[in-house]
C-alpha cells in the first residue's frame, strides 16, 4: 500500500512540474506581465560591430533603418586590424537595422541586449546600461541590432541600468 502511495505522489509531482515547465515557457520573454491577449514573439537578431556615428549628426538617429542611403547618413565603417576587425556586413535588401542611440556622453557606457521580441504590431528590446567611469572626452555609444526586413517599425526599448 505504501508503495502504491509513494508511486501517486511522485506522479502528482512529476505532472506538476510538467505543469509549470510549461506555463513558465508562454509568459512573455520580456520579464513583465503585458496582458494575457499579448504574447512576446522572440526575434532573432545579429549584433552590427565596427560601425560610428559620423560627428556631424547631431540629432537622434532614428530607431528603425531601412535603407542603405539612410544608414549611411548616419554611420560609417569603423575597420580596424585584426580578424574582427570589419564591420559586420549588411544587406538592406533583406535586412533592416534597428538603433539604440545612448546620445552624447562623457561617461563610459556598456550597452547589452538582453532580448528583442515582437509584441502585437511593435519590436521590444530589452537592455542593459552599465556606466563606468567619466571621461575628459565626449562618446556617442549605440547599440546596432540587425533583423529581418519583415519585422514592424515601432520599436519600443526597456532600458535596465
């Protein structure tokens, strides 16, 4: 008898685990409840290296790029030696850039992406600010994700610090 009891009760607890591993699986990736008829998608995306903001632009760079010709109005290519040396390669045919502008500092900031996900008719990104020491200069640190060109324009960004 005992043994038929302890055999339910492993069985009661397996389903249960069963039960939560799969519930925890559909909450948002974001980290927040958004509402039970929202579900985060994930998006994939390839993080863009040796790349700068031209010193010239002084407004902020649009959150959404489309197109070669606006990306080049804002960035260009930052080679350096090295086997990682050359900046990512984009093809605005089939792939678009989304920007997180950090704006005009003098401070270092690391900027980390956490998750990107779709959210009904938007683009969520979350990410993580680290501030390190001031510095005697000015930097314009960003942060360049490149996605697929299917994807809506209205991006939204949860900053964490």
């Amino acid at each position: 008898m005992r043994c038929c009891v302890y055999s339910m009760l492993s069985g009661l607890l397996l389903a249960g685990s069963l039960c939560g591993c799969s519930y925890s699986a559909t909450l948002p990736a974001t980290g927040a409840v958004q509402g039970m008829n929202q579900t985060a998608i994930p998006v994939a995306y390839q993080q863009a290296r040796n790349y700068f903001i031209k010193n010239t632009i002084t407004e902020p760079v649009p959150r959404h790029i489309t197109s070669a010709e606006e990306f080049a109005h804002y960035f260009a290519m930052a080679a350096t030696m090295g086997r990682t040396g050359t900046p990512t390669p984009i093809d605005f045919t089939t792939q678009d850039v989304l920007v997180f502008d950090a704006g005009i500092v003098q401070q270092q900031l690391d900027i980390i992406p956490l998750a990107l996900n779709r959210v009904q008719n938007k683009l969520v990104l979350n990410l993580h600010i680290r501030s390190g020491a001031a510095l005697s200069y000015q930097m314009h640190p960003f942060l360049l994700l490149i996605v697929a060109k299917n994807l809506p324009d209205n991006v939204e960004f949860n900053v964490q610090k």
